[in-house]
C-alpha cells in the first residue's frame, strides 16, 4: 500500500488500518505489539476485536505445532513423522483439515466446546516471539510502540453466536439448518438428540479455560446488583437456546469481548493520556439472520441479539442488499456509521456529537436511526470486579 496507493490517490502519510473480528485483532497487533509495522500507518480501526485473546510464547506455539504435526502424518500415513518441507506438500486438502478438525477436538467434546466458544481458544494465532510480535495486545502499547489515533468498539451480543455453535456441538454436515422448531429451541442440530453444553460441561470448561481455582470464582461471582450472571444453574432457557448457553454466551460476551476492549484501551490511555481514542457500541437489532445455516437462531431477527458482525452491513452501508425495503431508522443509521468512520480516516476525529474515550467512559451508542453518547456496556462493573483479575490460559 505504501509503494501503490499514490497511483490510487491515496496519500501514503494518511494510511488508517481497520478490520473486523480476526482483522482486528491483526490491527490490534500491529498497532499495539509490531514495531515494524509503526511507520506504515497513522491510525487503526477495530470492530469487534476479542482482545482478551491471549497469544502463544514460542514455546507454547513449538508445541501445539508438534501436536498438530503428529495428527497430520497420523492422517497420511507417514510411518515415519519427520517430514521434510517437500513431502508435507505432498499432503492433501482432506488430510491437512482432518488432522485440523482432530487437533482442535483433540478426541473431547469438551475441548469442542471451549474452541468453537472461545476466541482465546483458537487452534493458530501469532507467536509473541519478542522481536516481531513483542507483546500482548491487551496490555496497551508494547515496550517501544508509537501511540496512534484509535476507534474501537463492540456489538451488544457478541458471545451469541459463539455460544449457539458451542451448545450445537458439532455442527450439522449439510448446512441447512433445523427444520425441528423444538430440537432447534435447545440448539440440537438435526439428527442429534441432546447438547454436550450443560451445567456441568460449562463448569469444566472454565476451569479448563482459566485455570480450576478461578472457576468458582467466575460461577459464584455476584454483580452489583446481586445477581449471579455466569452460574449456568441461575439461568433459564431462551427460545433459541438453552440456559447453559445463555451463560456462556455472557462469559464470551462479558470476558472476551466487552471486559478486554476496555481493560487494552485503559492500559493505552495510561501510557499515553493525550492521544485521542474513541469507542462505540453497536445495538441495533438485526433485520435479518447474518448466520442462516449455522444450527442455531440465536441470531434471528425478533431474538433482540446483536450479535457478532452484525455491523457491518451499517458500516458499508449494504442492507438494501439484504432487505427490502429498509426500515427509514436503518436507511439513516447505515450512512452514519460510514461516516464516522471515514471521517476518522480522514482527518483522526469523527463528527460532531462524538467525546473522546476516557477510562471506563461514555461511548458512541449505535442505536435506533443514529449515534448519541451514552455510558459504557453495563458489563463494565463486572469488568473491574473480576475479569480484568481472571486471565485465559492458552488451552
């Protein structure tokens, strides 16, 4: 982009490095822990980043690498598991996403159930190998990095569809989804009888994610309001999906995405006060199924989730190409949202009505036909009493 853009009529000294979901966590990365790539871009945009994402030590990678190395020439069938570069070229797509589907269930339900739920699970993901990926993004700026003008924020649901995949298990083979409105209730994917995610699989998964001694302390945590949102026994089932889900999608929602964008954009506001970062949240509810053949409606439209990627239609301003017609509140919600993202582009400051982000602050709410200041996700409390203290550990 830096050698091309000019004959785009780009201008090279203006670069904004923006994504959604995994791009964002690579411009998470990038801005917080890649020196190399400092002098490349002037500002980022994340949507939607999982920033508590917890990235593999070269040890840890050397082994899940080994592991995986082990299923491979189990797949192929190569007595000897050796190979050299030429003869894993050899291998074929079938193989290669066989060994991958058994390293990521490594032979357990349970293990399912805490890669497909949880964004710090994921199979690969960078090394911090202290020279090219020099820290963890949650941290805030790595030792020698360059603050940049930031725009961050997340959607009001985002363990939704994270939790419907966990509590489907393993997911239907033909990609239509169940017909079976009452199979479907409970996230039993067509064919199967009952879900592995119940109260005790939960319970083991997060002593499995975050160590033993921390899962009592997740599962009788109280807010302030008395309430205990992460026992899986306090909750009652939704129409999409049963009540161990609807816990564990506030987990994925609360930990992964809601608690660690706040604690990484506290930590960088620390390390530099005067560089300007602005925060949003996405809670407009969704006109349509953003994930029509995944084996749960957990984000339907008339469920209330908004759930993960459900902005981006807005962002590029595509919903006519997914509904008809759109609703007058929607038609100018859309533009909005692209505008205060090229704004920021353009000259690092989105509209008029937009305050700067200050620690645990107001953000720009998405909601109804457009954008106003409101608090922060009313998870933020949880955030400070304990999830900012209960890290993941790379399973």
């Amino acid at each position: 982009m830096q050698a091309n853009i000019k004959a785009f009529g780009g201008d090279p000294a203006k670069v904004t490095i923006f994504g959604e979901s995994a791009g964002a966590m690579s411009v998470g990365l990038h801005l917080y822990a890649v020196p190399k790539s400092a002098p490349l871009f002037r500002a980022a945009i994340m949507e939607s980043n999982p920033m508590s994402v917890q990235y593999r030590t070269p040890a840890q990678g050397s082994k899940d690498g080994s592991t995986y190395l082990k299923m491979l020439c189990a797949e192929a069938g190569w007595k000897k598991c050796a190979p050299t570069v030429a003869q894993l070229q050899t291998a074929s797509l079938d193989q290669v996403m066989a060994a991958q589907t058994a390293y990521s269930g490594q032979g357990s339900s349970l293990w399912r159930i805490i890669r497909s739920g949880f964004p710090e699970a994921l199979p690969w993901t960078p090394v911090v190998d202290g020279t090219f990926v020099t820290g963890q993004p949650l941290d805030g700026y790595a030792k020698g990095m360059l603050s940049k003008p930031t725009l961050f924020g997340t959607n009001a649901d985002e363990g939704a569809i994270f939790a419907g995949i966990a509590c489907a298990g393993e997911a239907t083979t033909n990609g239509i989804p169940n017909p079976n409105a009452a199979q479907l209730a409970q996230c039993i994917p067509a064919g199967k009888t009952s879900s592995p995610l119940n109260p005790t699989m939960y319970g083991e998964a997060i002593a499995g994610l975050f160590k033993p001694i921390n899962e009592p302390r997740i599962t009788g945590f109280k807010n302030a309001a008395g309430a205990q949102p992460y026992k899986a026994s306090a909750a009652t089932g939704t129409s999409f999906y049963n009540g161990t889900a609807q816990t564990f999608a506030s987990v994925i929602n609360d930990q992964s995405f809601q608690c660690g964008n706040l604690q990484s954009a506290n930590a960088a506001l620390k390390q530099a006060p005067n560089n300007p970062i602005w925060a949003y949240r996405f809670a407009q509810p969704p006109l349509f199924n953003s994930y029509p053949t995944v084996p749960t409606q957990a984000c339907a439209p008339g469920n209330g989730q908004v759930c993960h990627g459900n902005e981006l239609p807005y962002v590029f301003n595509t919903l006519d190409q997914f509904v008809q017609p759109v609703p007058e509140a929607d038609a100018q919600l859309a533009p909005a949202m692209g505008q205060a993202w090229t704004s920021f582009a353009a000259t690092l400051t989105p509209p008029a009505g937009w305050t700067r982000y200050v620690a645990n602050g107001q953000v720009q709410l998405f909601q109804g036909s457009g954008g106003t200041m409101a608090p922060g996700p009313a998870q933020s409390s949880n955030c400070t009493a304990l999830w900012d203290k209960v890290s993941p550990r790379t399973p």
